[in-house]
C-alpha cells in the first residue's frame, strides 16, 4: 500500500536532516545546557520552590530544556524550506506527485517528531542523573504531549514565515540566533521568574510563547495540571492558529523556481 504524500515526504525530511551537523544542533545544544548548566547549578541551587512545592535544580531545568526543543524543531523545518528553496528541491518535489500541503504538513510533521524525541531524549538525560523526580498520570502526558506538539507548530510556522520572506541564509542565521537568545533566556526555561526579576525581563518573559510551552510542560512533570496549566494551553493553542494562518498566507505566495 502506498503511503500518504505527506507522510512520504516526512521521511524524506527525516532523512535529509539525519546528518551529523543537524544531529549536533539537535541533541547536542540540549545535552550542554542540560549537563553544563545542571551540574553548575545544582551545587548552587539546591532545590526550588515554585508553586508551594520544592524540587531539585535538575527537575526544574529538564521541563523547560523539553520545551526548547520545539524552539529548535521548529528552526530546522525552516531551514529545510529555505534550503530546498534556494537548492531548487522546492521545485522538483512540486511538479512531482506532492501538492503544496503535503509539503507543508511534512515540515510540520518532522518538526513534531524532532521535538517529541528530543523532549524524551532529555527526559533520559534527567533520570539518568539520579536527582530528577517526576509524577507522570495519564492526564499529564497528554497535556505533556499536546504542549509539545501546539509549541513546535506555532515555532515551526514562525520559522517558515521567515524562510520565506528573508531573502539570504545570513540574514536567515541572523534572526534566528537573535529569537533564540530572547526566546530562550527571557523565559522561565532556566530560572523561575519572581517579583526579584527585573520588571522588564518578567513582561518579556510573561509573553514570551515558550515560557508558556515550559510552564505546561513542567505542570505535567512535577507541579500537576491546574487552572494555569489551562490558561497556558488556551493561549498556546490561539497563538499557534494564529501564527500557522500566517505562515500559510506566506507560503501560499512562493513560487516555484524563486
């Protein structure tokens, strides 16, 4: 029987971005945060509190490292865009038997996996330390789940939208190092954010969508679902719509051989 379109064209993807470069900037960014930062911390820090219940460094850290992954998922579906775009890919795969959607829904599709794996990969690196302790129902893995997925759509949209209105892969490489600095570290992926956080850094980090997709994710592993937990995938889920009709609307304008 014959796979989907779209479904083939997720291999393909998986195939083209198993390389050892993107392999690295996948799994390797994590593990050194994870690693450098954890182990540095964990002597400083020894637990935490947030919401009334204490936890390690460690514990604190792996939610919001998962999280980052769809940030880095994302980035990658869009520079398979830009590459096939300015390799001409772009154009072979559209006079072939894919449509403009099956292309589509295959970055997303890649995006998803990349960033599921990877949050399990990190998950691994946690329990692996001994000091990382998580209470998992069924409940909270779906909410662990459909966070990870919403996040890495509204990523990958952002990204897409970028790979089709910058013009060169420098000014590509540009912007998404800048988002990744304020994305990653005006969040509350690191550090939780109190009333001694500078006022402009709590705003930034307030509306910032991967504190959202880290706050989800760490109530599904230690603080449990509540009314915030709510909250945060209402507003994760509205903004992904919202910035994947607009990625659409610019995808919709690429051409073929441009």
């Amino acid at each position: 029987m014959k796979l989907p379109a779209f479904i083939r064209l997720t291999v393909r993807n998986i195939v083209v971005n198993v390389d050892i470069g993107t392999l690295t900037f996948l799994l390797g960014l994590p593990a050194l945060y994870f690693y450098v930062l954890g182990m540095m911390f964990q002597g400083t820090i020894n637990t935490i509190t947030l919401n009334g219940v204490k936890t390690s460094y460690i514990s604190f850290l792996a939610p919001g490292i998962m999280a980052m992954q769809t940030l880095t998922a994302g980035n990658i579906g869009g520079s398979l865009l830009w590459s096939d775009r300015r390799w001409g890919m772009f154009e072979q795969l559209m006079v072939g038997p894919f449509r403009r959607s099956d292309y589509l829904f295959g970055i997303i599709s890649i995006a998803i996996i990349f960033s599921i794996g990877g949050s399990a990969i990190v998950l691994g690196f946690a329990f692996s330390t001994g000091t990382a302790h998580f209470t998992i129902t069924w409940l909270s893995a779906l909410y662990l789940v459909a966070g990870l997925v919403l996040a890495s759509i509204l990523f990958t949209s952002v990204f897409l939208s970028l790979a089709v209105v910058v013009k060169t892969m420098q000014a590509y490489n540009t912007v998404t190092i800048i988002l990744f600095f304020m994305l990653d570290f005006a969040s509350n992926a690191f550090v939780p954010i109190t009333p001694a956080v500078p006022a402009v850094l709590r705003e930034m980090a307030a509306y910032n969508p991967l504190s959202a997709a880290v706050t989800i994710v760490r109530d599904s592993l230690i603080y449990g679902i509540n009314s915030n937990t709510h909250i945060q995938m209402l507003l994760l889920a509205l903004l992904s719509a919202v910035l994947f009709g607009v990625s659409v609307i610019l995808y919709r304008r690429v051409r073929t051989g441009s």
